[in-house]
RNA sequence: GGGCAUAUAGCUCAGUUGGUUAGAGCGCGUCGCUGAUAACGACGAGGUCCCAAGUUCGAAUCUUGGUAUGCCCA
C-alpha cells in the first residue's frame, strides 16, 4: 500500500516534516559524503550582512544558490557550500550608534572605541537567528556552522597576507580622496547617505575672467556656484574635441575664449554684445597659461616648472588642460579647476601628476582646513567658513576687475541627512589606495574568460566598470573593520605590512599586547578574535627598522568592508597561514550568483583582489589561468514589491487583489510596483509566505516564471499562482495514481525482491519486474509518454547545465502538463477496467509509476520538498531496499526511449482533438451527444495512416462513431499554396512577392497534382521561367464556410453534425448517466458502491433511451438492479433534462 | 549628463541564426466533464510587437534616431 494522499495538501505542512526528515536522517550531509571523491563544483557563498532581517529579495539569492548546488550534486560531483558572514563596515556601525543614539564620530569616541567595538561584535548577530531559520525553511542547503565570518582572527590574518602582498609589491600607496565632507561634524559621508540630503538651493552663479599670461587683454571665461573653490585653483579644463572662440567685448574693450556654441547664450544671459574673431579647435588651448583669480599661491609660485616624463619641462600649475567632460551644456565650454573640491577636478590633477618626472608635477592646493574654514594661506579669508565666504569672494572679484557676470543659480545641493542646516562639501582625505588601475588590461582578460548571465554584464555594465577603472580607495577613517596592517615609523614614515598576528608578536621590541589581555582579563567572555582589532592592535608598536629608537605604529584606518567579501576565495580557509590544501581544491568557483547591485561590489571585489593578489606566481601559489576567482555568475534582477494603495488614504495598503477589494472597495485604490520599503511595509515577510504558500511554490515561482536577470516582481498573488499552476497539477496526478495503485493493489516491490541495495529505481532495475512489459509491446501512449519523459530529462539536462533553469522548468512543466492533461486524461479508462491484472493495466501503472519516480528526481533541485515527499512515498513500498531520499539520488538519465516521430503523430493527434472540439463548439453540440463522423483532412501519407491506426482515441475524445481520414478536399477544403520562404527567398530575391501571387491566385488542386505526376512546376514571371519542386511551396488548407470545421497547421477536421434519431436517443442516455452519478455524489455514496437505480420519466424518449441503454447505464454508475417506475416516489428528486423531466432514486445494494 | 537594460494580449512574461497565421500562464467570456471531484478540462475573445526612418524579396527580431521606464554612475 502507498500512503494515500490528501488532495487538499497544506504545502507548508509537508515541508515541515520533510525538514525534520532531513535533520533527522542528515540527509544533506550524506548528500555530501556520497560525493566524497567525485569532481569538485565548486561555489562562492557571497556573505550576507547578518545585522538587518532578511528581504524577500535574500530569498531569491539564496534560492538561485541552492539549485545548482543541488542540481550538481544529483549530476554526481562533490559540491561544498560553506556560508559565510559579512560583518565589518559602516551599516553595523550604523546600527550601533541608533542604539546608542548617537551618531558622529566625536561622539562615539567620547563613548569609547573599546565599548563600542563590542557593541558591533555582538550587534552582527541580531537577526542571525532569522537569517539561519530563512536559510533552513527555504531549503537552503549549505554549512551554517562551518560559516566563514569575516572579523574572525584567522579570516583578518588572511586578509592582512593579501594586503602585505599587495604592499610588497608596491601596488598599496597612500594619496588623497575626495569625499563628501561634513565638516561640522568631521566626518565623511556615504554616497547612499548623500543621496539622502539633498535640496534645492540658491546659489552665485559667477563668471570669472582669467587673462592669458602671453595675451592679458584675452581671458579665458570660467563659470562656478562655488565662489570659495577660486582660490585653490589650478588649472581650466577644455574639451579637445570642440570648437572655441575668440570674441570681442567692445563695450568692456576686453577678448573673451568661449566655446562656440555657446556664444549666444552667453550674450543673451549677459546682454552683451559679443563679435566673434577667431575660432580654433579646445585642443589649440592646451598648455596656454593664464593668471588664475587669486594672489595667495600665484606670486610666490608662478614660475614653477617641473620635469616631464617624456622629456622637456613645463609649468606646473595655472595652465589649460584637457578633458573629455567638459560639454557644451551649460557654462562656457572652459572649466575651472580646484582639485581640492572636486572628485573629477582631482582625477585631472592626477593625470596632469603622472605626465611630470615623479615628485616634480603639481602638488594639491587646499585653501580650506577640515573645519571648513579658509586657513592661514588664504591670508584675508582665514577662519572663515566657506559658504560664508562666497559674498566676500565676489566682492574681491569685482574690484580686481576679474568677475564678468553675476547672477544666481537654483540646484540641488547635498546637505548632512543629521544636520539639515550643514551644506557638505566635497574635500580631499588622505586615504589608502589600491592601484587597480595598473591591472585594468589583466581584469579586462580575466572578465573575458567569465561565463556572465545575462552576457550582456561582460561588455556592459561590468566591462564599462572595469575599462573606467580608478584606484580602489581601500581605507575608511572608522572603527569597526579590518584593520589596515600597516606600521609605520615615527621617525622616518617608512612603512612595512603585517601578515598576521604572530608575525607582530616577533617583531623585535614588540609591545603593548597588555590592553587586550587586560581587556579579556575583566571580561573573559569578550572573544579572542577583538584582538586583532581597534582598539586593541593599535595599542601594539615595535621597534622602528628604519631608524633606531623609534617605533612602528600603525596607520589609523580599517579597510573597505569589500575587500573583506572579495577575499573569502582564499580568507574563507585562512589561507595561507592554514588549509592551503582546502584552498587550492576550491579555487577558482564554478558558480556564484547575486544581485545586479553586485557589479561593483562582490563581483568587482572578487576580480580586482584575485587578479592582483595572484598574478605573480610565487612559491606558494602556482599559475592560475583565468578565469578566476569565479566561471560562472548569474546576475539576478532587483526585487520588486506590488501593492494595492487605497485611494482615501495612499498609505494604507494591502498585498493582494483581493484583500483590497475587501478593505477599499472595488475600484477605490490603485496598483503600485516599487522597490521594497520597510516603512511601507509593502511586501509580505518571507516567514509568512512560508506558512502561507510554502517554500516550493515560492522556489518555482523564481525559476520558473522569468529568465532570473529580469527584475522580479514579489506577488503574492502571483507566487500563490504557481501553486494550482504547477505543483498542484502534479499532485493530483500524483494522487490519482495512488488512489487507484491502491484499490488495483498494484505493489511494484512485490515483483522486485531482488533489486540491488539502494535502489534508485532507475528505468533498466523496473524493467526487472515480472509484469513490467518491454517498452515496444506497449501501447502508442505510453511509449510516447515514456520518449516525452526521456526528451524533457535531455533537455533539462543539458539547459542546467547552461545555467538556464527558466526554460529547464519551462519544458518539465510541459512535461507534467503532457502527463496530466494527455496521459492521465487518455489513460484514465485503463485504470477503471475491473480486470485487476490485465497486460493493459499493468502497462498503465507501470508506465506511470516510472514518470512519477523520474519526475520526482527531475524536480528534486528545484522543489524539492515536493519531491522528496513524492520519492518517499513512492518508493516508501520498498522499505530500506530504495535509496531513502531523493536528494540521495543520481539525476535521472535517459532510458533513450526519444521517438520524434511519435511526438509528431501524438501532437497531431493532439491537434485534430483540439480541432474537434473547436468544431463541436461552433456548431453548439457539447461532447456528451455523439456524432456519426468526423472527416480529417490532411496532407502527408504517413500521417494518414497513423491516423488510421489510432483513430479510437479520437473517436473517443469528440465521441463520434467513425472517423475518416482523406487527402481530398471535396466541398469542404480549398488549398493554398505559398512559397517556402527559407528556401525560395535566397534564390529569387525580388521575385519573390510576384510568386507569391502567381501561386496564391492559381489552382492550388491542379498545381498540386502537377507537382504530383513531374514532381516540378514552372511559371513564368516576368519573362523568367522558374522552376519550383515541391520543397519550394508550402501548402495550406483552408475550411470552407459551411461546415462545421476547424483548421490548423495543414489539417482540417469536418464533423458531420446530422443528428439521426439513434444518436439523439444515445446521447439522451449519456445525460441519463450524468445526473445518475450526480446524486450518486449528492449521496456521498463511495466509488465502489454497487446501488439500486429506480428511474421515473414520462417522457417516451428518456424512456427508449433508457431501454435501449440499459446494460450502459447500469454498468457506468454501478447499478446491480433497474427499475423503472410509472410514478416517482415522494422521496425522489426530479431533475430536468432538456424539455424532460427525470425523477432517480438510488439504494446502496453492496449484496 | 554618461553607461547598461527594458518596452510584445487587461496582468505577468516567453519568442532560439530575419521567413509571411506572434505564443504561454493568470484574468475575462462561453461551455464541457462529473470514478483526479471544494478538483479537472476544452474553446473563445483580446495584439499598430513603444514611435519613426532605414537595410532586406521579407523585420517583433538587424541598423540609426526618438520616447517612456528601471538600475548604476556622475
């Protein structure tokens, strides 16, 4: 006996005891050990951040990384997952400080680092319980308690041996970054903390003149909104590539260099008139120098010149240079420059560095402290806040004669998201960098060999990234991180890097171990892994190599927090300090997969740290071709959440249609797609999907519904859908196999005692059993439901393993759709028959059970509670001879069962019942009342015979006494003929369209006849003689009104709608039977039940009916004795039937 | 402002190297089935394939230029 099922499956319910199933018999660990020596696939676990709750947009994630995975592991190779967990940076800082409730950087350091650094540690793992049971109840396998963690002491160690690698070879330097600046509060701000601040404000809009130092009457004319960058200025910037000009303003007596396009804008906003003298291209400026607003650098250092890398000498500063972002929008096509205050500004300053001799190009002017104040430099300026000092500013201007317009300027303006009166500014920090740009052509070749889905992230969105690549600003001036491993000497500022902890305990003179042990002293419980962080190691100093009697101290800052996620390739072991083996077996990654959002996080991290980290082969590290340190990556869409807005009030919501309908009223709100918002709490938790719909229908509806790159909307509604749309399909095949398995005591393990331990049940083992029939001897369904089984498994195989699970899932879904609506559905009589045992039977069930076990594998890594639940079930007959999980199981190989020919004639077969009904329905004549004939027509022999051969099915299916297949078109049928495009349109070109209506207007019958007898036909166009065969033509049949017929792709199916007596009476029968199993339903009477029928009627027709088809009804509603009765009893309900009235009464008689 | 992507039925989305009747599911409508049964199924309506120009015998598909939306960067 299989175990039956209930129809009314809770999903979530099943799953549970599939989870507990799986703890308790460790089912993934087996999983694994079962692999042992196999081929390795190897995957990157990308960690989270474990300090917020899991999004919906984490399920997708972690669903797209446990298929393949699972997908491997069943195609035979040894698939680690090890988790991991981000837990440096900014956010858990961020975190702590709201529960502190502060928020800059004076603050946390009056509340102490050495608290507040244990405040983060603990703080990382808030939501960790959330996150480990999101990760178990979705079916995420992968080693939790083998997690890698990212402020672990020997995971920073590691990080530190990549950095000193880095820093040996001179790829680690120190330079100055120009970040968004409140100054206020002295701190720097992220860029997502930027966007937050934004406002519009008023601000100078000044054009400032800037004589030539060759040609004084000519000015070079600049624009800016920020009068208090002037003066730190040091260069103009001009656009090589357009057009300036020269133009006279005679009213001032004075030149001005514009850009071309520009010149009437500038007249009109001035209102000056403006004669144009010369034009040149931008590239005609470069190099010209020009006296730039201010005094306080220009006097003592105009005449500087340095030396250049390609020979000669040239003036530092002051002078135009390039650059491609200078346009022609706004403006005046010339640039000022203040290096200082700006990002853009910087990067020239550092090109125009590296064109001079090292150390004697341009250094950074900075007029202006951290305080945001003017400093001493700017003399007259000095202790005044920038912001205050525009007016000023303009005012010197304007009495030097130097400001040509003024005027005011609405933008947007960033200003502290804490502090809504602070305006930031952008200011330079000095800051570590990595020197990612020396490696762009090496991660240009790396990014090349990378398998990218969608491929489109090769060339775009990454490869950009990667071509415009900057220096990687490592550093961050925070407190929770890894700490930059970099002592430097107070005396000399020379620098060495450190690679681990021990390292630093040997450094001669090595001292100040004593805070941390004094740390752990009054709190054993604080983890070993704080001491090689801030505080604590900053406490440690050595002595200096570079100078005697100095000391090492370390640089202040910790890194970026993805440099750590970059790292864990090899940061995940400890290498190389530890598991150098492990390292080298896992390296490089078969597969790792996030979200877009990634590009320039994870994924970048990944590339830059493993190309630059291993490009030098060394000792320890052999050459590693590329790809590495990852082959394959899905790149999965954004997330989007669907709601339902009331129109009363926009921000009460609800998820569903439905529930809207409920709570507003149909009509009365709107629909909205948007990105995820807690606040707005607009999508549903995924603990509460889970309850809800399950893990599975939320699996299915990420790999099914949509390429995975697409953004994916979070429907409810729609991840409800995949429910009945899939999974429930499945089931209830599933469960009409089990009811009647069960009532025929169809036992597959009875005829196979002798299967081999651990049985998977694979085709050739079934094929073992005494009743199991070779495939051949069966009937035409099921050899063909056994060849779509074995082409769906090809082709999932082979789209897996392209990584492509949508049109995997695609095809096994026409698979089960094949099995419940054809196989089941055209099977069912078989399984009716009383003959427990007949061949027909057996071939049935067993033709099903096989589909049934391989589906169970096929969807193993996809839904696989289902399946597992399936498997059990299924096999659960055979006790401890079956392997006892699914997931234990090999995927299923084909039993090369593939017939397309077969397909082909069950699709057409398919097409003509589709067509039938088509018909039926035309003609209003419903299934129930039978017809004498149907007339096929269609083309091709060998369909006509096949056709021929099987035409029970169909007579079956539209319930017609005959059935005639004919290639002749009679009345009912005109032909078409077209050209075969493909073909046709190399050789004929122009022509083509003139066939085209040659053909459609002749004689499709006598054409095809000719075509028939000399296989060639030829016309003649325009004076050509062509000569078509019939590979050249297409032929269509088309339905001539009248009939009641249906066409399609080369077939028309005719009903012969004639209603004879018999046939009315006949189909009057049928409604007999109809009403009878009704109340037999009505009753709750059991399948089985054998019953007394009494029928009453006073209509003669119902009354022949039921004569003439006696043995019919009281065999199809299991009636042991018929009476016919001249009045119905009180006690039995009347029902019409058509114009008739029919009375039923019904007594369980089980003898 | 730049980069990348997307635009196909009421909704969510497929659409393989260009081939002449553009598909699926949901929803809607009509109906069927009643021994998978609070299920299941059939059939139908519904499309300017965002717009325009171009290439071609032929364009949802290729090219160019727009428009709209999203993401990333500035």
């Amino acid at each position: 006996m299989f175990e039956p099922v209930d129809n009314q499956v809770s999903f979530p319910k099943l799953e549970e005891i599939i989870l507990e199933f799986w703890k308790r018999r460790q089912i993934y660990d087996r999983s694994l050990k079962l692999r042992e020596n196999c081929e390795k696939f190897v995957f990157f676990e990308g960690p989270p951040t474990a300090n917020g709750l899991p999004h919906p947009g984490h399920c997708l994630t972690r669903a797209m990384k446990d298929l393949f995975p699972r997908y491997r592991t069943m195609r035979g190779y040894l698939c680690e997952r090890k988790a991991g967990w981000d837990t440096h940076g900014l956010p858990v800082e961020v975190e702590v400080c709201k529960e502190l409730g502060i928020h800059s950087k004076e603050e946390i350091e009056n509340y102490g680092v050495e608290p507040f650094i244990h405040k983060c540690q603990q703080s990382v793992w808030r939501y960790m319980q959330e996150w480990e049971r999101l990760t178990e109840r979705l079916g995420f396998w992968i080693k939790l308690d083998e997690a890698y963690v990212t402020y672990h002491e020997r995971y920073v160690e590691s990080v530190w041996w990549s950095l000193k690698v880095l820093f040996d070879r001179g790829h680690l330097y120190r330079g100055h970054k120009i970040v968004w600046w409140w100054a206020q509060g002295g701190t720097a701000l992220s860029s997502g903390e930027v966007g937050q601040g934004y406002r519009t404000v008023a601000d100078p809009s000044a054009y400032v003149l800037l004589p030539l130092v060759d040609d004084p009457d000519t000015n070079l004319l600049i624009w800016t909104t920020t009068p208090w960058t002037l003066p730190s200025n040091q260069f103009a910037a001009v656009n090589p590539d357009i057009d300036y000009v020269t133009v006279v303003d005679e009213e001032l007596g004075c030149k001005l260099v514009i850009a071309k396009d520009l010149v009437e804008s500038i007249a009109e906003k001035t209102k000056r008139q403006l004669r144009v003298e010369a034009e040149y291209r931008g590239r005609d400026l470069i190099g010209k120098r020009y006296m730039p607003p201010f005094d306080y650098y220009y006097p003592t250092r105009k005449d500087e010149q340095g030396e250049l890398t390609e020979g000669g000498k040239q003036h530092v500063m002051w002078r135009v240079v390039p650059a491609d972002f200078v346009t022609t929008d706004s403006g005046t096509g010339l640039v000022h420059q203040a290096p200082a205050f700006g990002e853009v500004d910087y990067e020239v300053l550092v090109r125009e560095q590296q064109r001079f001799v090292s150390g004697s190009g341009p250094d950074l002017i900075c007029a202006v402290g951290p305080n945001g104040k003017f400093t001493e430099e700017a003399e007259d300026l000095a202790d005044m806040w920038v912001k205050d000092a525009d007016k000023l500013i303009t005012r010197k201007l304007k009495e030097s004669h130097r400001l040509y317009f003024l005027d005011q300027y609405l933008h947007e303006y960033p200003f502290c998201w804490r502090a809504e009166n602070d305006p930031l500014i952008q200011y330079p920090r000095q800051s570590w960098f990595i020197r990612t740009t020396e490696f762009k052509q090496r991660m240009l070749d790396n990014n090349q060999q990378i398998n990218w889905l969608p491929e489109h992230i090769k060339h775009g969105r990454f490869g950009n990234f990667l071509e415009s690549n900057v220096d990687w600003a490592l550093s961050r001036e925070r407190y929770w991180g890894t700490p930059l491993p970099i002592w430097v000497c107070e005396k000399t500022g020379q620098m060495e890097a450190i690679d681990s902890y021990a390292a630093l305990q040997q450094k001669p003179g090595a001292r100040g171990f004593e805070a941390w042990e004094q740390a752990k002293r009054i709190n054993p419980e604080l983890p070993d892994d704080l001491r090689v962080h801030k505080p604590y190691i900053d406490e440690i100093t050595y002595d200096s190599p570079f100078a005697s009697g100095a000391s090492m101290r370390r640089a202040p800052e910790v890194i970026d927090c993805w440099y750590d996620s970059g790292a864990m390739p090899f940061a995940q072991w400890g290498f190389p300090h530890q598991n150098a083996d492990r390292f080298f077996q896992q390296f490089p990654a078969d597969f790792i997969s996030e979200a877009l959002d990634q590009t320039r996080g994870w994924f970048y991290s990944l590339l830059a740290i493993s190309t630059l980290v291993f490009d030098e082969q060394t000792d320890a590290i052999p050459e590693i071709p590329f790809p590495h340190p990852f082959r394959n990556c899905i790149v999965l869409g954004l997330m989007l959440s669907e709601w339902y807005e009331s129109k009363k009030n926009p921000s009460d919501i609800r998820l569903t249609k439905q529930e809207a309908d409920e709570a507003f009223g149909v009509g009365n709100y709107s629909q909205s797609v948007g990105k995820m918002s807690k606040q707005k709490r607009n999508y549903l938790a995924p603990s509460e999907l889970f309850n809800r719909y399950g893990a599975d229908a939320l699996r299915w509806y990420f790999f099914a519904n949509q390429p995975p790159w697409t953004p994916i909307r979070y429907s409810e509604q729609q991840i409800k859908d995949s429910i009945p749309e899939f999974l429930l399909r499945l089931w209830n095949v599933y469960g009409f196999f089990l009811i009647y398995a069960n009532i025929d005591e169809f036992d597959p393990s009875l005829e196979l005692r002798e299967l081999d331990e651990n049985s998977q049940l694979r085709s050739h083992e079934l094929a073992k059993a005494e009743s199991y029939r070779p495939i051949a001897e069966r009937s035409e369904i099921d050899r063909w439901i056994l060849a779509e089984l074995d082409e769906t498994i090809n082709l999932v195989t082979e789209r897996m393993d392209a990584y492509d699970n949508f049109n995997a899932c695609a095809r096994i879904n026409g698979f089960v759709d094949a099995l419940s609506n054809w196989y089941v559905r055209r099977s069912r009589s078989r399984f009716w028959g009383s003959e427990k045992r007949s061949r027909d039977k057996l071939d049935a069930y067993w033709t099903l059970y096989e589909c049934l076990i391989q589906t169970s594998k096929l969807i193993a890594p996809f839904v696989p509670f289902v399946a597992e639940s399936i498997w059990k079930n299924l096999t659960g007959v055979f006790g401890e001879r079956t392997v006892e999980s699914v997931h234990l199981c090999d995927f299923p190989e084909s039993g090369h069962r593939e017939d397309a020919n077969l397909a082909h004639n069950m699709n057409l077969l398919r097409e003509i019942a589709s067509l039938g009904r088509a018909a039926r329905m035309e003609a209003k004549l419903k299934v129930r009342q039978p017809l004498n004939a149907v007339t096929v027509i269609l083309g091709p022999q060998a369909d006509q015979q096949w056709l021929r051969a099987h035409d029970s099915i169909l007579r079956e299916e539209l319930n017609v006494k005959s059935l005639n297949c004919t290639p002749d078109v009679g009345a009912y049928v005109t032909y078409q003929i077209q050209p075969n495009f493909g073909r046709l349109g190399q050789r004929l070109r122009a022509l083509l369209p003139k066939v085209k209506q040659i053909l459609g207007n002749a004689d499709g019958a006598k054409l095809l006849d000719e075509l028939n007898r000399v296989n060639r036909v030829t016309l003649q166009v325009e004076g050509q003689s062509i000569e078509l065969d019939s590979e050249d033509i297409q032929v269509r049949l088309v339905a001539n009104p009248g009939w009641a017929a249906a066409q399609g792709d080369g077939v028309v199916v005719v009903l012969a709608t004639e209603l004879t007596p018999e046939l009315i009476i006949e189909g009057l029968a049928r409604d007999i039977i109809r009403l009878v199993q009704d109340r037999r339903k009505e009753l709750k009477l059991d399948f089985s039940d054998r019953i007394k029928l009494e029928l009453s009627t006073d209509s003669a027709e119902l009354k022949q009916a039921i004569a003439d088809f006696k043995d019919l009804i009281m065999d199809e509603t299991l009636t042991v004795k018929l009476e016919i009765l001249n009045q119905p009893r009180a006690s039995m309900p009347t029902n019409s039937l058509n114009q008739f009235k029919l009375s039923i009464g019904i007594e369980i008689d089980n003898g």
